[in-house]
C-alpha cells in the first residue's frame, strides 16, 4: 500500500546557527536512506503545500505570524537561546505546517496512514512566540484543520522524548482533542506533569507520562498499552495524530531514553492496531525532533513500513512491567482515577 509521505524542498534552506543540532542533514540523510531501501518505492511523494495565514492563526496570534514573516527580510533573527530564523525559515515553517493539513486531506480521502517529513519541528511553538526549536505548531495547526473539517475526536500522541508544551497548552481546554506525551523528565522544557490533566470542559484531556532516563522499547509499550490504550478505547478518537520526534532513540545526543528503531516501528504498530480497534481511524505522523540523522532514517523508516501494511509483533516487545513502570501505572492513575474511574480500578 503506498503511503502519502509529504517533504518540501525549502524545509532544507531553513538553518539555525553553526552547529545546532536541528540541522538540514537530518532530513537529508532521512532522503538518502529512503532512496537506498525498498520503503522508499512504497511511497507516494507529495509536495507540502504552504499552509495559509487563517490556518496558522487558528493556533497563532497575528502577531508572531507577523514576526516569522518579517524574518524572512533579516539573514538571521533570534527568538530565543536555542531558536533562530533565517531568511526562508518563515517558509520552510509555513511548508511543515501545510503538510499537517495536507495529510489530514489525504486520509480524509481515503488513505488510512500519512507521514510527514519536514522541518522545522512544531511542539514546542506556543500561540504567542517560537521557542526550542519550533516556530509553527505543525501538530496543533493539523489538528484545528482536522476539527474543521468535520473530525470530532482527535488524538495527539506525542512520543517525542520532549514534552510538546505548546500543543498541551493550545488544547488545554478543550474537549475535542486528547493529548498524550510521554516524555523525558527532568528535560527541556519542563512542563509536562502528571498533576497537569487539562482544565474546564478539556479536564481529563491530557495524559502526561513523564519518565526518567533509561526507559527501553517494552517500557513505553507496556505504558502505553496499559495506561494509554484503554483511555484511548474508551475516548475512540476518529483521528490519530503522532507528534513523531525520534529523540528518544539511543543513539540521540539530546535524549536519554534507550529506544531503538524497531521500538519506534513497534510503537506505531501499536498505534494501528489501537486504531483499527476504534473504527479504523487514520493516523498522521508529523516529524518532531530526532538529531542523530542515522538514527532517525532508520526509525522512520521502521514506522513508514508499518503504514505500508507490514505487520509488526508489537506485543512480542512487551516483557513484564519493571518496577519501574509499575510506580509508574500507580502513580499515574491516581491523577486519571477521577476523569477515568472505570479504567484503572486494576492497576
Ligand atoms: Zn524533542
């Protein structure tokens, strides 16, 4: 089955200062390995149209738009200590976005997976300002579209080693996406606590997992198939959404999980089947973080051939919970009990 796999040129010409690890060799290097492996032939190429201005602001103030765009005049303009624009970064932004919305379009007509490929990343930019890496916010920005054209329940899983605090915030109340983050902690940015479960009509909405260092391929799928899984089933999203970061990969100088890119093909086997179960809702992958370029071709490549139909034995990377993810699953559902308190009477 071809999969939909959305890529710009100009997410190349968007480069932060010498050295910064969110580089265009990462996308690069993501082309080479695709064009040397049979998965790359299972993919249907697509050029990542620009997302317009009423889709960007349905996330962002005019204002920040209006900063990205005035970035385009300058050779390098700097939002925060790790954030910088150059002259096609607006672009570059605007491109990565649009492949959000592009991807949504395409499963809504039909194809049951999309994936991606673009920089810059998106999870960290809030409404107001970029910040860490991340100028518009790809997810939410596919998400809003996705709700505007008629889907109702959209999940945002985000697997990033990082938590997406501008994709939590956006959605912080509001009932119509759940939001799911497992991440690093402590890490950058900081947010990203169990006691943070979404607020007013959005309570119970976000789930955040936050992890120390260490964790392996069957301790996110453990947590994920017990915890996740059946607030999943029981909220049925009609969309999936994946925050795909593949920071969390071993081989990654910013993360310090232990993951491997079978796990992360694994992970998105997971994801399949959960949405299978809830009605055959699509999923669209959109590309976070990830910086150690090899690693990163190869976990994407592990997911893409799960969106092509192969099957992965995902359960077969399932090993008894540690203690670890035991103190875990408690301590979590302690914060879940009330907004799911048929769900974790067992855990
Ligand atoms: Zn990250």
């Amino acid at each position: 089955m071809s999969v939909p796999f959305y890529f710009h040129p100009v997410c190349l010409e968007h480069r932060q200062p010498e050295g910064h690890p969110e580089c265009p060799e990462r996308l690069e290097e993501v082309t080479r390995y695709l064009a040397a492996h049979a998965i790359g032939a299972e993919l249907d190429r697509r050029e990542a149209p620009p997302a317009e201005r009423n889709q960007l602001e349905r996330v962002h103030t005019v204002a920040h738009v209006d900063a990205l765009r005035r970035s385009e005049e300058a050779e390098s303009t700097r939002f925060d200590a790790d954030t910088a624009a150059n002259h096609a970064t607006y672009q570059a932004a605007r491109h990565a976005a649009g492949a959000g919305i592009a991807a949504v379009d395409a499963v809504r007509h039909g194809a049951p997976s999309a994936f991606c490929a673009v920089r810059p990343p998106g999870h960290h930019a809030e409404s107001d300002r970029p910040m860490g890496f991340c100028f518009f916010n790809n997810a939410a920005i596919a998400a809003e579209h996705a709700l505007a054209v008629g889907y109702t329940r959209v999940l945002i899983l985000d697997w990033d080693v990082h938590h997406g605090n501008g994709t939590m915030h956006h959605f912080y109340r509001r009932d119509e996406v759940l939001y799911v983050s497992l991440h690093q902690s402590p890490l950058f940015p900081g947010s990203g606590r169990m006691g943070e479960t979404g607020a007013g009509p959005g309570s119970g909405t976000t789930v955040n997992i936050p992890l120390a260092a260490g964790r392996s391929d069957s301790e996110y799928l453990s947590l994920l198939d017990d915890v996740v899984g059946p607030i999943v089933v029981e909220w049925s999203p009609d969309l999936f959404l994946v925050s795909a970061g593949f920071d969390a990969h071993w081989d990654d100088p910013l993360g310090g999980m232990e993951l491997s890119a079978a796990g992360f093909g694994a992970m998105a086997a997971w994801v399949h089947d959960y949405a299978e179960q809830v009605g055959l809702a699509p999923v669209v992958y959109t590309l976070e973080g990830g910086y150690h370029p090899r690693a990163l071709a190869e976990s994407i490549s592990a997911v893409l051939e799960v969106c092509a139909g192969r099957r992965v034995d995902w359960e077969s990377s399932l090993a008894p919970p540690t203690e670890y993810v035991r103190n875990i699953r408690s301590k979590l559902s302690g914060y879940l009990a009330s907004h799911y308190p048929d769900l974790f009477s067992h855990l």
